[in-house]
C-alpha cells in the first residue's frame, strides 16, 4: 500500500507519499480501507518532529479516518467486511489502510457521506470527553471555546447549543466569527480587537464562563482563570500559546475552580473504548438528526497531504480539512 511517511521532521515538505508494507490486524483490531482522513495539529507536530506516537502505533500521521472494512481480525465480533465506518486512530490514517481496535470504530451516521465522516472521530472525542465527560457542561451554562472556528471549535458549539448551554467563541477574523454564529455561538469575540475576559464578563453579568475549551495553553492560563465564574472548569487541550505558565492559585481557589489537562492520542485502549462508546450514545443521535453536523472546509488528495497542512497552518480554514484516498 502507499502512505505518508516522515523520513525527517521538517516542514510541509517532509511528507512523503511512499510504498509501506499493509499492516496486519491483530487481536481485537479491524483492517480498513481508508477512504479518507483529517488534517489535525498532532499531525503537523509529529511532521516537525515534537510529537512521537504512543509505542505500538503505526508511524505514519493520522488520528482519525473513514472506509470500509477490509478484514477482521481475531476476536472481533459485531463488524463485518464491507461495512462503512469511521475511526479514532493513534496514528496511520494518512494511508490506503490502517489497523484499527474495534472498541474504536463507529458506524458511519445516517445522512452523512463516508467521507464526511472522517472529520468526525478526533473532534467528537475530543470535544464529548473534555467539555462533557470531564467538565460537566449543564444546560444554561456558559461555554467559552478558544478557536471557535477550528475542527474542535465548530463542533463543540454545535454540541453545546443541541445540549442547552450558551456557547462564547473567541477566533480572529470577522468571517470565522460570523461563521461561529450561523453554528450557534451568542457570544462573538475578535481575540486580536478584544479582552475575552473583559467581554465574556459583560456577555454574564460579571459572573464568567462555567466552562471554557482552550487550546493555547501557557499564554491564555491566567486570563482563563480570570474568565472563570465561580465552581467554573478550565479544560485545556492544546499548547499552541506555549507550555509553562504561572497560575495565580489564589484566584483559582477564590472561585473554587478547576482545571483539567487531557489529550486522547496516548490514552489506554479501554479508555479510548469508553469514551468512542459515549460518543455513540450521545451524539450519533443529534448527528443522525441533523442537529450536528461536521464542518469541512475543503478536500485534499492524501497524496498531497504538504499541501493541506500548509493551509491549516496557515489558519484560513474553517473546521476541517480532509485528505481523500485518491
């Protein structure tokens, strides 16, 4: 089979479409026949060498992806080949197949097409298990996302508003922001014109965000603690903004707040399983319904993969950018 290899870190251009050999599904895994994956940040920082994936996971960049069913391997049950599916990967969607463990696939939703669903897998967890599972957004709470116009922006609006809550965004440019709204978002914030804590204050009377998505990391820590409302939740999941920071532990224990680090990429298998599972419950559903959809800005073929990381660097999409088998 071909797939996008790294024989150096380095830019764009150290992605090379090469022959590999096909990997084999062992124990509890299932062989797919990629039809199409996702560009996500890991993927630029396992290119530029800072993100290694888990041992045991395939080499090759990729964190979620869509196709059939090729073969099953032993011990799987309640999958059969042919069936269209989506999947959350450790690594190796950028490829004409992958290995996947069964307790991390899904069926592809109704309405969708089997391309459409590769942008699902990685943001849906991601967002399901941090602002959900971990945080406890309720409904007629505030939310407040980082990046509203990312892949894990646009869909955490949208999860928000079908689940009840009030969703603030912050992004950059007036189009992301209005796109931010046609999702859903109340609350539009120009993080290059405007103090996010200033207005998410003015947006709730001066009570803060119940709950706030961030994925910059050292740069946004101590503003975030101070866009917390009391018994507020800060899940952090990216460090685009920088890894150390200071935390004014006094003002976090003033509003008796909380602050979660989590990323799913090296995870236990059971874990992955369980959140993969809440997901099924919780949002196929609303997915199935209409009422969530996946953003994608524009399609790539795999083998030009430089040339979509070039464009999500370069931070002019909005949700995702797939990379299609060609």
């Amino acid at each position: 089979m071909h797939a996008i290899t790294i024989p150096q870190p380095g830019g764009p251009e150290a992605l090379v479409w090469t022959d590999v050999p096909d990997p084999v599904p062992g124990e509890g895994e299932v062989l797919v026949e990629v039809a199409a994956s996702a560009v996500n940040r890991a993927d630029i920082l396992q290119r530029q060498g800072s993100y290694a994936p888990p041992p045991g996971a395939s080499p090759y960049p990729g964190l979620e992806c869509s196709g059939k069913v090729a073969a099953l391997g032993p011990g799987v049950s309640g999958w059969a080949v042919g069936d269209e599916v989506c999947a959350l990967l450790a690594g190796g969607g950028y490829a004409e197949k992958v290995a996947v463990p069964a307790g991390q696939l899904l069926p592809v939703p109704e309405g969708l097409s089997l391309r459409q669903a590769a942008a699902l897998p990685e943001v849906v967890c991601t967002v399901w298990s941090n602002v959900f599972m971990v945080a406890h957004l309720r409904p007629d709470e505030t939310l407040l996302v980082h990046g509203g116009s990312s892949g894990i922006g646009t869909m955490a609006i949208q999860l928000a508003k079908a689940l009840g809550a009030r969703v603030a965004v912050t992004a950059g440019t007036k189009e992301k922001l209005e796109r931010c709204a046609e999702l859903g978002a109340d609350v539009l914030i120009n993080y290059r014109e405007q103090d996010f804590v200033a207005e998410i204050k003015q947006a709730t009377d001066g009570a803060g965000a119940d709950v706030i998505l961030d994925n910059m990391g050292a740069k946004y820590l101590d503003r975030n603690v101070q866009a917390l409302a009391v018994n507020g939740r800060l899940a952090i999941i990216g460090m685009q903004g920088g890894v150390k920071g200071e935390l004014n532990i006094g003002a976090l224990l003033g509003k008796r707040g909380a602050i979660s680090a989590t990323s799913l990429r090296g995870r236990p298998l059971g874990e992955k399983a369980a959140i993969v599972a809440a997901v099924r419950e919780h949002v196929w559903p609303l997915l199935a319904a209409g009422d969530v959809r996946p953003i994608v800005d524009r399609e790539v073929p795999l083998p030009e993969a430089a040339e979509a990381h070039r464009l999500v660097e370069a931070s002019g999409h909005i949700g995702k950018v797939l990379l299609v088998a060609p």
